[in-house]
C-alpha cells in the first residue's frame, strides 16, 4: 500500500452519531409557527407529515436523487394544502432551518483524537458525508461544536457537490479539495459497504469499514479493513 498521505471520513456512525429524536425536534419547532400563525394544522397531521420524511429521504437517497430541505419543505406543503400560505410557508421553512441546527448528536469514542494524530503526523483529513435534511451548513456546526472540525482541512458534502456516494463526484471533489493528484495515497473510512466502501474502491483508494456504531448489513464487497475502534485506524493504515 502506498504511503497514507490523505485519509477522509464519512460523517454520520463514524464520526458523529444521531440521538433519535429529529422528528420530534422539528415537531416543536413548528408548532410554534402554527401556535402563533393560528394555523389550521393538527398533531396528528404535523407529526405524520414530519415521519414520512426519513422514509422519504431514504428512498430517494438510495435512487441517487437528491432530497434535501428544499424537497422535505415541498413534500409537506402538499400535505398541508390550503391550509397555509406563501407567508406560512416561508416561516416554516425558517424555522425548518432552525431546528436543524438543534438536532443532538454525539461524537463517536476518539474521533476528534485520531484526527489530530493523523494531522500531526502530516496527513491531510477530509470528510466525504452524504446529507439529508441537516445539510453541510448544520454539519459543520455539529463537526466544531465536537472538536472535529478544525482537524479538517476539507469537506465534500453531498448537497453541495449535488451527488451522494458512491458517485465519484463527490469523491473527486474532496480528493480536489485536499490537493491529492493520486487517490491510491488516500485511505476512505466509513461504515457503509454500498457507498463508503464501493465508492472508494472504484477511484482507488483504499478503503476501512468502521463498525463500532453500526455494523452494516447489506451486501457488498468488504473493506480492506474493518475496525471496531477509531483508535485503531492508524496502526491499520501504518501510520505508526
């Protein structure tokens, strides 16, 4: 294996983790608008228009098309019809935003660590995410507010490039976005099979499965390597 001079990191079950709680989250946010707009929109149909939107999210995320605040907004403006207007939409949409940013997460055990040796050890980090209705802007807050952000020198997240992995686009760009010209000197870390690990493969990188969150159950080709801990991702990729 070629000497690591880049290594970059899915976001979500290898560097941070989601608390459930999203829909409920975004529930309180806008019943505050409909509280103060008088908004003829009752629980149960706030919180059912709410739910249907992982679903939808995953659908469309594993068909390769993007669905993102602006399609979650659009799908749950249908569902409430004529019972809001241009002003109600854009004061739901601002309160969607605030609530993204008020979603709880956590960081996984080492994170913000094993970044910082690798950057000490003059190895370049970056972060390959695809995102769903937290988009890079709330991302990023979430990577500071952890101490993992300022280890990262660039992140190519999917609503900003317009494609999710396993697309090469959106490899390419963070490989851009480090400054590396031959993807075999960078190591992919993530905890998907479908997107992480075949994503990376295919532009030759090297590829490590973390599955100390999540441990993927899908098909798909195997990593290089498969680590239960973050912290044992430099002796695998002979970092030390």
């Amino acid at each position: 294996m070629a000497r690591i001079r880049a290594v970059t990191f899915d976001l979500w079950n290898t560097l941070l983790t989601s608390i459930p709680g999203a829909v409920e989250i975004r529930s309180r946010f806008w019943r505050e608008v409909i509280v103060e707009r008088g908004l003829d929109i009752h629980e149960d149909l706030l919180h059912g228009t709410l739910s249907m939107l992982p679903t939808r999210f995953d659908e469309e995320w594993r068909a390769g098309h993007q669905y993102g605040p602006t399609e979650a907004l659009a799908d749950c403006f249908t569902a409430f019809g004529d019972r809001i207007d241009v002003d109600d939409r854009a004061a739901l949409a601002d309160a969607f935003e605030s609530a993204s940013f008020a979603l709880e997460v956590a960081p996984v055990d080492d994170a913000a660590d094993v970044l910082s040796a690798a950057v000490a050890d003059g190895v370049a980090v970056g972060v390959v995410s695809d995102t769903a209705l937290a988009t890079g802007r709330h991302l990023r807050t979430f990577l500071d507010a952890h101490g993992i952000l300022q280890h990262v020198t660039f992140a190519a997240f999917s609503d900003e490039v317009g494609v999710y992995k396993p697309d090469p686009v959106i490899f390419r760009a963070a490989l851009d976005g480090l400054g590396i010209d031959d993807p075999t000197t960078v190591a992919h870390v993530g905890d998907l099979r479908r997107t992480d690990v075949a994503g990376a493969r295919a532009m030759g990188m090297s590829t490590v499965r973390f599955r100390g969150v999540v441990d993927d159950p899908e098909d798909g080709t195997e990593a290089d390597h498969v680590i239960d801990r973050l912290a044992d991702l430099p002796q695998v990729l002979g970092l030390v």
